[in-house]
C-alpha cells in the first residue's frame, strides 16, 4: 500500500503486526514550541469542553463527583487503595483540564469500630499524663496493644466456630431420617455415604462426603 507524503508524518512503518507512525521532529517543533508559548499554563486544556452549553458559557460547567479509594479504617490497606487513588487523581486533573467541575471525595469508612476498640484499650492500656504529654503517639501506643489482644481472641473465636461446625454435622448425620428428614433429598445420601468403616480415616472421608452432601444442600 502507497502513503501520500506528509510534511509532519513519516512513512509508516510495518513491524509485524504492527503499523508504526513517527512524526518528523523538526515540523512538530515548530508547531508545538510556539503553541506552548503562546498558551503557558493554559496549554493543553479546553474549557469549553466541560460547559453545560458551549454556546452560552453562563449556563454554567457540568459536574462529575469522582470518589477515590473511601478505604474501610478497620482493615489494612493494600494496593487496591493506592491504584483507586492513582485513577481517581488521574481522572480528576483529566476532567478538571476539560473544564468540569470536579468533585473529588475519599470517604473513610467504618469509624465507631475503631473508637470503640480504642476506647477499650485505653481502659487497659491508656494513661491521662501520657495523653498530655504526647496524645497522638500515645494513642497509636494503646491501638496497637490492643488490636494485638484483638487479633488473639479472632483466633481463638474462628477455631471455637469451627469446632461447632464440626459437631452440628457429627449431629446431623448421626440423627435417624426421620419424617423431617426424609423431606430432605440430601439425606438419605448421607446416611449412604457415611456407612461402612470404622476407623479414624474411614470416619474422615464419611465426614467430608457427608460435608459436601450438607453444602451443596445449603445445610452447612
């Protein structure tokens, strides 16, 4: 295929796949250096673009609210929140130059968890002269022991839950299919999967068959 000459365009390139296009350096100076003077700070904006009506700029700009990563105060942050906030700044400025009237908002979420556990670990861990003294590093000081304690009891919560899992399923497939239970098509399965063997390893594998039945018949 045959490209017309172009006093800003080189000929393209096939590489590939690919079409490349370079621009002569020498006339795209002299297009863009002068252009960047004449505007200064203005360069590379359009206010019109954000007017309600572009014809009758008093009728005011349009309005974009972009919120940015509103992270959740009781978990950690992570990348995700960084990559929300790097987009949302990027959008902002991008619209802002198009002249919108951009609302930008971060909302903080889940704070009465925070107060309430910082509450807590100053009851135990809190000191009136030490809040005198240096309030803010005293403050961290108690957040940090206490979500220390917290994080403990979590474990030993989860592990306590899970053994009640464990047992409501011992129960389960131990009761008789009774009329209750023969209404139910999951259990005649379990019964049948849970019989036979009695050793350790044959009473886990009935266990987790009998899991499987439970879960895919929304009892677990």
């Amino acid at each position: 295929m045959q490209f017309p000459e172009s006093p800003l365009v080189e000929k393209p390139v096939a590489a590939g796949t690919f079409l490349q296009f370079y621009f002569k350096p020498g006339p795209l100076t002299k297009i863009v250096l002068p252009c960047i003077l004449r505007n200064g700070a203005s360069y590379g904006f359009n206010p019109h673009t954000g007017l309600k009506d572009p014809s009758d700029p008093s009728k005011g700009k349009k309005r974009v609210v972009i919120e940015f990563s509103s992270p959740n105060i009781a978990k950690p942050f992570h990348a995700g929140h960084l990559r929300s906030t790097i987009i949302g700044g990027f959008l902002s400025n991008l619209y802002e130059g198009a002249g919108w009237d951009v609302v930008r908002m971060n909302y903080l979420g889940d704070w009465g968890k925070q107060y309430g556990v910082l509450a807590i670990g100053f009851e135990r861990f809190g000191s009136e002269d030490a809040l005198q003294r240096d309030p803010i590093a005293h403050l961290y000081d108690v957040y940090v022991k206490v979500n220390v304690i917290s994080k403990e009891q979590e474990d030993v919560i989860k592990a306590v839950q899970a053994k009640v899992k464990e047992l409501q399923v011992w129960r389960y497939l131990g009761r008789p299919c009774g009329a209750s239970t023969n209404a139910n098509p999951g259990c005649k399965r379990v019964r049948r999967r849970t019989r036979g063997g009695s050793s350790k390893a044959d009473r886990r594998k009935r266990w987790r068959g009998g899991q499987e039945i439970l879960q895919a018949n929304g009892r677990w």
